[in-house]
C-alpha cells in the first residue's frame, strides 16, 4: 500500500515539473516574445543557433552521464559530491528556502545578506557568499529534482547564460509577481535579456526532465522502474 502511494506522489511529481515548464514557456513567448528567429536585414537569421547548439550539447553530456549512473539517485549524489557540489538535506526544506526567496535544488552562487542567511540555514560558517550547491528536503533524494540540477549544473559549465545571481533575482522577482507587463516595463534592455537567459534554462532543464523520462520510459514500464529504482517522494 504505501509504495502504491509512493508512485502515485512520484506521478505527480513528474506531471507538475511538466506542467511547469510548459506554463513558464507559454509565459516567455507571451511576455517576453522569445523567438528562436528574427528578421534581420530581410533575412531570416537563427540568432539562437549557438545557443542552440550548445544546448544539444548539454543534453547529450546529461544522457551519456546519466546512463553511465545508472539513474540511481545514489550515484548521481556521488557524482556532485566528487564534483565539489555540496549537496544538503534538511526537514521542510521548501517552505524554509522560500522565506529567503529560493526554491529547492540546484541554486548558485547567492552574496550578502542573503548569502548569510542561507548559510545559517545549511549550516555553514557565517559568510556574505555561498557556493553553487543542491538544497533537498529530507528522507530519500528525489530522482527527478536531481536530473533537473544535473542538467542546469551541465548547462552552466558549459557556459549558456542566466545563472549570475543578477538573472536568477530577477527570475524569483518574476514568478513571484501579478503583473508582469509592470515588472518588465521597469527593467532595462540588458535586464530583460538576463531575465529571458534565465528563464530559458529553466525552461530546458524542465523539460530535459520531461523528455528523458519518456525517452527511458519507451514504454510504461521502464518509466515504473525509472521511478521504483531507488527514487524518491517529494
């Protein structure tokens, strides 16, 4: 019975980290006009198509690693430890984390007072900066929180755009708000790009998650052993 339960929250999980991408999506196209191409001299120009390529990059690094772990929750925690990212787990980690506007999982490089009061919540010495590192609730690691961090930390080591701390604060400021057209209207031309690189990687780390989940699942079966291999409730 509770292992029935387990897969029906580990479902959920799955379909709300879906549902958010597609919904973070549709609010780039809307509010921002995130276009793969634009018009440029009358030519259609793909301006993306570094950006573009680099992404494919990632995603292929991901699958090959993610392979070689074996999707065991286990191993990819292994991996970000030999990597020098730390990973902590602490009780009712979401609701903490979100009185300093963070959110669970991969968070970068935060400085100030924020830096300081994330580092009492790990219990880190009191310092002004904190490293880039993955914040999970307690119990067992959550196998599709994990995929999400090891494709953004991929994707910042390959240099794509939108993890300074200037971008994800905007981000935060952005999912928080009611009115976005207000927020954007205040921020300048280099802003608004910060925000939209930000944004971006969310978005692809999303549905990265989403797509390798189908793509191992190949049928219904193999995603139940994706999930029952060791993975967690949320």
């Amino acid at each position: 019975m509770l292992h029935k339960i387990s897969r029906i929250v580990k479902n959920i999980s799955f379909m709300l980290l879906s549902w958010q991408g597609e919904f973070l999506q549709k609010r780039l196209i809307k509010r921002l006009g995130y276009k793969p191409k634009q018009i440029v001299d009358g030519c259609t120009v793909d301006i993306s198509q570094e950006e573009h390529n680099l992404q494919e990059k990632v995603d292929n690094e991901v699958r090959v690693l993610l392979k070689k772990l074996e999707n065991n929750p286990k191993k990819i925690e292994e991996f970000f430890r030999g990597n020098n990212i730390k990973i902590y787990q602490i009780k009712r980690a979401e609701k903490k984390l979100k009185s300093l506007g963070e959110t669970v999982g991969f968070i970068t490089e935060r400085t100030g007072v924020k830096a300081l009061f994330l580092n009492m919540l790990l219990k880190n010495k009191p310092k002004l900066k904190t490293q880039t590192c993955i914040v999970l609730d307690s119990g067992e690691l959550d196998i599709y929180i994990l995929i999400n961090c090891v494709h953004k930390w991929f994707a910042q080591k390959e240099g794509l755009l939108g993890f300074d701390e200037k971008s994800q604060r905007l981000l935060k400021k952005f999912n928080k708000v009611k009115n976005e057209d207000k927020l954007i209207g205040r921020l300048s031309i280099p802003e608004i790009e910060q925000l939209k690189n930000a944004i971006a990687r969310d978005v692809q780390a999303i549905e990265f998650v989403s797509k390798y989940s189908r793509e191992n699942a190949g049928a219904k079966n193999a995603l139940e052993k994706m999930q029952s291999d060791k993975g967690a409730s949320i």
